[in-house]
C-alpha cells in the first residue's frame, strides 16, 4: 500500500507529465476552491460515460494496480 505522500508524489507526476506545472497547479487551485463542488462534477463526468465506458475504465484501472487489489473479484 502507498503512504500518503506516495499518493501525493505520484498525483503530482502524473499532472505535471499530462499537463506541465502551470496547469498543474491550475488544477490544484480549482480543486481546492471553496466554489468548487467535487462531488457534483464527479456526477457530471460519470454521467458523460456509457455504462461500457465506465466498466472498461475500473477493468483497466484493476489490471494496472493488481498490487492494490489482489483479492478483488473480477466484474
């Protein structure tokens, strides 16, 4: 299992890798606006996915952390 500054660390290299600093800390200060609302864009982003899209996104996330869920069923 990840510490929490192992999460934090690897949150932060993917952001930087995906879209530079600049962006990076962009987002970080979205997410940590009081206006903004985690759960209801949360909603909104599940919303867009089909039902397929979503069951081939947790599939594709379980075969990348097998380390984290080796006891999980498969869907």
């Amino acid at each position: 299992m990840i510490d929490t500054f192992g999460t934090l660390r690897r949150g932060m290299e993917v952001l930087t890798e995906n879209m530079g600093i600049v962006e990076a800390e962009e987002f970080i200060f979205l997410i940590k606006s009081e206006h903004f609302d985690y759960t209801e864009w949360q909603r909104r982003y599940f919303d867009n996915m089909t039902l397929e899209e979503l069951k081939l996104s947790i599939e594709e996330y379980f075969e990348n952390h097998e380390d984290l869920f080796h006891n999980a069923t498969k869907l």
